[in-house]
C-alpha cells in the first residue's frame, strides 16, 4: 500500500522521506527511542530503492536529512538570534542553510545508492549500511566536522547495542543500525538480525575493557547556572567571582570541577587575591580545581582549562573550535558581525596536550563539543585514567542540545572505558560511568554541586587502540560485497 501510494504522487516519496527524518531526532535523547532507530533507517531504505533516477534519490536523501537536522539542530537558532543578538530575518535562513547543508551527506549516500546500483535484496542492503555509516563519518571531519546526531549515538546506555561502542565506536553502530533496519524489509531477517545483535551486544556490555587503578577520589562538579545573558556583562562580573568561591568552599573535594570560561576573563587579569583563595581552599582539601577560563599572550588567547591547588599549575587548550562560535572561517566576518557573540576567534591550542596531573590521578579535559570527536578524545590514552568536560551550553537555551550533548559524553565513556565527569553551567553536569550509565546528573538549569566519588581506569578497548579504522575497514568490506557479481 505505501509502495503504491509513493508511486502514486509525485511528491509523496520526499514527504515520507523528510517525516521519517523528523522522527529520527525521537531515537535520541532526550525521548531516547533508541529501539526506534532501525525502523527509521528502513523508511528510508524503503523510499530509495523507489527512487528512479540517481537524482530522485539524491532529494529523497535530501529530504530525509532536512527533516532529521531541523528537527535535531534546529537550537542553532537559538544560539544565533536569542544569544547571539543576530536580527531574526538572518538568524532563521542561517540555520536553515546549516541544516540543509547537513542534509546533502544523505543526499549524498542516496545519489550513490542509486547512480552504483547493488543487484539483490542482500547487496543492497549492505550497500545502503555502507552508505549511511560511510557519510555520517565524512560529516565528522569535512570542514572540521559536525557529528551531531550520528547515528549510532541513538544506541548509547541504556540500548544493549552500546556494548559494541567499546569495540567499533559510534560509526561502527551507525552501520550496525543501517544494516539492520535494512534488513528489516524482510521481517524475519530483519526481526532475527536485531535480535542477534542486541544478544551479542548484552554480552559485550557483560566485559569490562578496562579496570580500575588506584582508590576512590572525590569529586565536585559545580554547575553555576549563570545567566548567558549576564556572563560577559561587566556588571555582573564580580558576582559571578562570588558565586562560585562560595559553591568551591561549600562543597570540599579532592577534585573540583567547573564550567567552560566559568571565570569570562584571562587568568593572568584575575585578582590576585581571589586566585589564591581558590588555591588554599583545593590545598585544605589536599585536591585540586580545573577552571574553565580564558588564557592568551597579548596577541592569542584560548579558551582554557586550567587547575590550581595542591599540584603544580597546569593547563588544558581547547583545540578543536567551533566554526562561527570560537573561530571565523574565512570570507565569514560580515556574518559574525552581526551577532554579539564574545570571543569569537580564539586561537587552537595544540592536537597533543598531556592530561592533566592532579588530584592523585592523570585527568584528560576537553572543553565543550570536543568530546563530540572520538578520535580526538582517545588521544590522551592510555595515561588519562578519567576524562573531564568542561562545556556551557547555555547558549543553546532550553532545547534539546544539553541532552543530547550528555548523550555523546556517555559514547566517548564506552568507547575509551574510562569516567566522564561533566562540569557545565546549566546542564546537563553529570558522572558517567566506564560503561557509559550516568551514574548521577543535576537537574538543569538549576544550581548547585554534583558530589561523587570516581575511580581511574586503565587498560584499552579496541577502540582506543586502532580508532576509526575498525569500522572503516568493516565498511570497505561491506561496500565490496555489495558489488561482487553472481
């Protein structure tokens, strides 16, 4: 019946195709319909093998991305007009730009699906998974990248399927749920491929990686919850200071945490008084503090890490920057111009950074989107025992983003076996186990303290060992099955 009802109007197969997108965003968190998502990927199987022209199946990907991105990402808005100060009638085009050039990666996968045909039900299937997982990888690296939203991020805990993220990372479970939803066109196949792998995947989680070293550590995750709107305003700069020295002594731990650019000013232009402050206070707690804040040198400065207390003074440079938010693309100053987003061009710090020696413990930081990169993350293994989120997504508002972002954090932990704390000012903090469970989370856009206690990990999955190139081989694999002839 759908079969004869895309075929009867012209335009029903991108509808179909862009409502399917749209209800891929429910896969993820927060509504985390994870088993969802192969019925999400079949629906557009489904509508692609319909398609009759590589161009056809070109829009009909198209569609498909344009709905799932504006649906997903659509808080790009937010952070460009309601934050960002830029006027409405550019904020909203903006957006839709991002999405709709988001949607060409499916676009993409579609135009070959169709322009390389597969011959047989099996082939096009593993062809079709290829595709998917193959494009979802390329968005995260083209142009710096934006993995937002890839697809095997839908299968973090609780989904049983994370128990394959330690050995394939989140672009293998792209291809494991291509493939299955594919597979769905034949029930029973499909309904056997699924069962399989969520049985394989609940053994896997079954097998710890990698093991803890050493004994518990305390820990203080403060979530400042400061207005975006007052964090850069001078007169409200001091009372942010307050804020946080009072919520640092508050609450004693031998590792303290806060926020991205917590401190909205250069370290070196801190009252000297107050920095000592905070350093006696980590020092009575025979701990130490990271603090999200700013560094530069007179002509660079970066958005920083940097830890105070009983060890010696260390520091952590973001490196991978958001495009338009942390640094300017060129030919793109007319467009940052119009919106008042401070700091907007800040200076990449290096690819390799040494974790952090503090508290007993070696701590790998990533500031902000940072974790979205799993490549990037495992760079700081195996000495890293825990990793540390530094993030404030307050520029995204009340939207989906801080879920989401919490999401990606619970990947980068059962990729690498090791703890994620995330320290944000409003949301979501949280302490995410090896395995990737949250283990504890504040309510967002609240204040207060996340106190916990966390173990050092040693040891490497698979993933952290050889990355990306599993899944790549595994899908180079797959992408010649699929064109061998009989």
């Amino acid at each position: 019946m759908l079969k004869t009802l895309l075929a009867r109007f012209p335009l029903a197969p991108y509808a179909f195709a862009a409502t399917t997108g749209a209800a891929g965003v429910l896969c993820f968190a927060p509504f985390g319909l994870f088993w969802l998502a192969p019925f999400v990927w079949l629906g557009l199987f489904f509508t692609l093998r319909q398609a009759g022209t590589p161009r056809q199946a070109a829009l009909t990907g198209f569609c498909f991305g344009l709905g799932f991105f504006l649906g997903g990402v659509s808080w790009i808005y937010v952070s460009l007009s309601v934050f960002g100060g830029m006027p409405i009638w550019l904020a909203a085009p903006a957006t839709f730009l991002f999405c709709a050039f988001m949607a060409l990666y499916p676009a993409l996968a579609g135009w070959a699906f169709k322009r390389w045909p597969a011959h047989g039900f099996w082939r096009e299937a593993i062809y079709f998974a290829s595709l998917i997982a193959t494009v979802d990888w390329l968005r995260s690296w083209v142009f710096t990248g934006f993995p937002w939203l890839a697809v095997g991020y839908s299968q973090a805990s609780p989904s049983p399927l994370a128990g394959f993220a330690p050995l394939i990372g989140v672009h293998g479970l792209s291809l494991l749920i291509a493939l299955s939803g594919a597979l769905l066109l034949r029930w029973r196949v499909g309904a056997l491929a699924l069962a399989l792998l969520a049985l394989s995947g609940f053994g896997l989680r079954q097998i710890a990686w990698t093991t803890p070293v050493g004994a518990p550590i305390s820990v203080a995750l403060i979530q400042g919850n400061i207005p975006q709107e007052m964090k850069f305003r001078p007169e409200a700069f001091f009372r942010t200071l307050e804020t946080y020295r009072e919520l640092i002594e508050a609450h004693p731990a031998q590792l303290t945490i806060l926020p991205e650019t917590a401190i909205p000013a250069f370290f070196d232009q801190l009252p000297p008084t107050y920095v000592d402050s905070l350093k006696a206070t980590a020092q009575a707690n025979q701990g130490d503090l990271i603090i999200g804040t700013l560094s530069g040198d007179g002509e660079h400065y970066w958005n920083s890490a940097i830890s105070l207390g009983s060890s010696p003074l260390q520091s952590y440079r973001k490196t991978h920057l958001v495009p338009f938010g942390e640094t300017i693309p060129a030919g793109f100053s007319w467009f940052m111009s119009l919106a008042n987003i401070p700091m907007s061009s800040f200076t990449r710090g290096p690819a390799e950074q040494t974790p952090l020696a503090i508290a007993g413990r070696h701590v790998a930081v990533n500031i902000c989107y940072e974790d979205v990169f799993g490549e990037e993350i495992i760079r700081a293994l195996p000495a890293a025992g825990i990793l540390a989120n530094l993030s404030n997504t307050a520029w995204f508002g009340r939207s989906l983003a801080q879920p989401q972002h919490l999401q990606i954090a619970q990947m980068r932990a059962s990729e690498t076996g090791r703890p994620m704390l995330r320290s944000t000012n409003t949301g979501m903090t949280a302490i995410v186990g090896p395995d990737g469970v949250v283990q504890a989370a504040l309510a967002p856009f609240t204040q207060g303290v996340l106190h916990g206690e966390v173990r050092a990990y040693e040891g490497l999955t698979p993933f952290a060992r050889i990355g990306n190139f599993g899944f790549l081989a595994a899908a180079a694999i797959l992408l010649l099955l699929s064109r061998r002839r009989r």
